[in-house]
C-alpha cells in the first residue's frame, strides 16, 4: 500500500513549479485541460486563486524514481502567470505499481481523473501491453459481461485484473503488431461485440477464434453461415449514429447485438443456420 511520509506547507513559485514539472512524467498522466489551465492562470492573475495540492510519490519499484502525482496544471499557471502561492504538498511513497496506480486514483478533488485515465496506469500496473482502446474496450466489456454496471470507479478499474485472459486472446484478434486492426476490425470495436467475444471465449477458445476470424475479415463465408449473416449485421448496424460501422442502415440496443451474435455463435457450433431474430422481451441467449 503507499504511504503518506510527510505533508507540508511550501510555497511555490517560477522555479519550484519548474522543479515539479520536471518530474511530471508519471505514465498515465492525463492531458493537459486547457479550460481549465485558463480558469487557474485567470485566478492567480486577479488574485483569486487560494490554495494548491501537489502530490509527489518516490517509486520504490523503479529505482527510488519521484514522479509529479498531482498538481500539473497548477504548476503549469504558475509558469504562465509568473505568480507564487502558498500549497499543500503531500509526499508518498509506493513500493509496488499498482501502489502507485491506486493512489493515482485518489486525487480527484478539482479536476476527476476519469475512467480511462486511471485505466491506462492500472492496466500498465499490471503489466498489460494492449492499446489502450482496447484496454478501454475490455474493462466495459466485463463490466457488461458480469452486469457489474454499478460499482464505483475504483471497484470497476480493480475488476480489469478478472478480464486478461479473455483480452489476450482479444487483442490477439483485433490487433497487429501492436496496433488496432481500425479498418478491418472496425464492426467489432464496441462493448456488446467485444462482450459476445469474452461470452463465446468462455466456452472454447478454439472455436471462439474460428468463428471470429472469418466475422472480422470476410473471408470464404457462404451466405447461409451464420459469421456471413452476423458480419453483414454488424457492418450495418451501431450503437449509436456514426460509430463502428462504415455504412450504418440499422441501429441496436447493446442487448440486441450481444444477443444476435450469440445466435450466430450457437448456430455455429450447432452447425446449422440463423435468422438472428430477436425479441427485446427476451433475456440474452446462452452460450453453448
């Protein structure tokens, strides 16, 4: 667990603000709010601005390295302004990654580090190589998967560890040499067809990769296969207006697409045909 070590009040001007962003390179570090930066630069100018909170945290794990926590856009209108101020700086020590991803989760008092951000070094912590999309994709999927819609954002961000198995073999599928397959994978770079994928993985990996395949690249499918039928659905059909698909004619629930692909998944396996019908008042099919 990290620990606090000592906490502080200091001020901070031109050259300590250059100091902090020298060491503001922690992985994960969310991009720069420009609003935001304005609102802070604006207050320190016309003498608004109270107080700060910077955070620094010494990674045992990494040679003892000191890394910039919170505070990079204080610091930041501090260099524009050319103002000092009086800041609350809190010292922390983190001897594992995933220390150092938890406490990065902790700072959310002016500006919410959202989901992906904390995302992104979580999954680093645990030593995920994946794009972060994909990252992104694979946590809403088991989220959607196990119907664990209501937890809080740092029971959701700890569930990414439950969910590597099935993103190795998804990524394996969707990306090449590292990055995403963007045009031909486009139909399947949503939550309810990457949930379908963990769903059929679940059940044989084997086949999973067989069926998937020939969904993602079109290739020697007749018409009466069901990965004919569920590709030619999902190339016209999205979750919402303009994403995931290149000529959308049709628009899905969540539900009805998890749902029509495991159709095509059962009848796959039983070796026969579909028609993908659906029925909203129907709970999702069952794997086989």
């Amino acid at each position: 667990m990290f620990k606090l070590i000592k906490r502080s009040q200091i001020r901070v001007g031109i050259k300590e603000a250059e100091e902090f962003q020298s060491i503001n390179n922690f992985e994960g570090q969310r991009t720069i709010d420009e609003k935001h930066l304005r609102e802070l630069i604006e207050k320190m100018n016309d003498g608004r601005f109270l107080d700060g909170d910077i955070a620094v945290a010494t990674l045992l794990y990494k040679q003892n390295e000191k890394v910039l926590m919170n505070g990079q856009h204080i610091t930041l209108a501090i260099l524009n302004s050319k103002k000092q101020i009086i800041a609350t700086l809190k010292e922390y020590e983190c001897p594992t990654a995933e220390d150092a991803s938890l406490l990065f989760r902790q700072f959310d008092s002016h500006r919410s580090r959202s989901l992906n951000n904390c995302v992104k070094v979580e999954a680093n912590a645990l030593g995920i190589k994946w794009p972060g999309k994909i990252v992104t994709l694979i946590l809403g999927a088991g989220l959607e998967k196990d119907m664990k819609y209501y937890l809080t954002k740092e029971k959701k961000i700890e569930c990414l560890k439950e969910y590597i198995k099935e993103g190795n073999f998804i990524n394996k599928l969707l990306t090449k040499q590292g990055r995403i397959m963007t045009k031909e994978a486009k139909h399947l770079l949503r939550i309810a067809t990457i949930t379908a994928m963990m769903l059929t993985y679940e059940k044989s990996a084997s086949d999973s990769e067989d069926f998937w395949i020939p969904v993602i690249f079109g290739e020697n499918l007749k018409k009466e296969d069901p990965r004919y039928k569920i590709r030619n659905y999902l190339m016209q059909t999205s979750i919402g207006r303009g994403r995931g698909a290149s000529h959308i004619t049709d628009i899905a629930t969540t539900k009805e697409m998890i749902s029509k692909c495991i159709h095509a998944w059962n009848a796959f396996r039983n070796g026969a045909s579909t028609e993908l019908r659906y029925y909203h008042r129907a709970p999702i099919p069952k794997a086989i």
